[in-house]
C-alpha cells in the first residue's frame, strides 16, 4: 500500500500507527473510539433501515452517507454494541478522514489500510465487520461518481 493510494487524511492516520507497538496502538484506538458520537436523530433513528447494516459486522454497525454542498460526502455511523470499540474507532477515522473527500478518492482508498491502522492480528471476524464499513462507504461513492457519470452523458 502506498501513501498515492489512499486520501491525504487517511495517510497521515496510517502513518501515525506506522510504528506503534500493540499496547500504544490500543490506546491510541481507544481514543479514537472515546470521541464516537452517533449518527445525529436528523439523519437516522432507530430502528434503523436493514439496507445500512454493516454486512458481517459483529458490533452492528450502521453507515449512513449523506450529500454535501460542495459534492463530497458527509459519513455517519452508529454502533449499537456498546462494547464495540473497534467499530467505533474505525467510524470516526472514516469520518474525519473520507468526509469531504472526493468521491473518486474515496472509492479508491486501499482497503489495506485498515490493517495498517489496526495491525495484522486483527481477528478475521472484526477486519470482516470493519472492511464492510468501508465497502458501504467506497460503495455509496461510486454510486454517486456513476449517477454523475450518466447525467453528463446525458447533457
């Protein structure tokens, strides 16, 4: 993974867990996880929708994608399991890093990062639920680039 292949934002995460060891990367995930804050009643309640359940998520995670002025997208997450720091620490890197992005960047941010963030012991049940956060994150991106797409054929 090169630091081309990812948003600007993301690299410099990726870069901060370049060479923590286990315990600091923990904590420095914790944090992450510490400044979480749900998805906002305007954008979402609960119960909420099926079609925004993370597949294979163990924490239930939710994404929820909503348009910006300026084109980029606006990510939202929620975490029902309380315990789901992982989920937690991963929405808000996604968050602060991919919000406001351009949409081709996003689509095209390497998955491998995640590892890079939260190492290569990551259970093969968590990197699932993780990675899918991202899939329907990468996913609604390029369904915009390809509405966008289509309408300038169209003109």
């Amino acid at each position: 993974m090169s630091a081309a292949s990812l948003p600007p934002r993301l690299a410099d995460v990726v870069a901060d867990f370049e060479f923590v060891d286990r315990g600091l990367r923990a904590e420095m995930l914790i944090e992450y996880a510490d400044r979480f804050v749900e998805v906002a009643e305007s954008v979402a309640s609960r119960p909420y929708p099926e079609a925004n359940r993370t597949p294979r998520c163990e924490s239930e995670a939710f994404v929820f994608v909503t348009d910006r002025p300026d084109g980029t997208l606006q990510l939202h997450f929620a975490v029902e399991n309380p315990q789901g720091l992982s989920a937690k620490a991963w929405a808000v890197i996604l968050d602060e890093t991919l919000s406001g992005e351009a949409l081709d960047r996003v689509a095209a941010a390497d998955p491998q990062a995640l590892y890079a963030i939260f190492g290569r012991d990551l259970s093969m049940g968590k990197g699932q639920g993780l990675m899918g956060m991202l899939d329907m994150v990468q996913h609604a991106a390029r369904q915009r680039l390809a509405a966008r797409a289509g309408g300038a054929e169209r003109s």
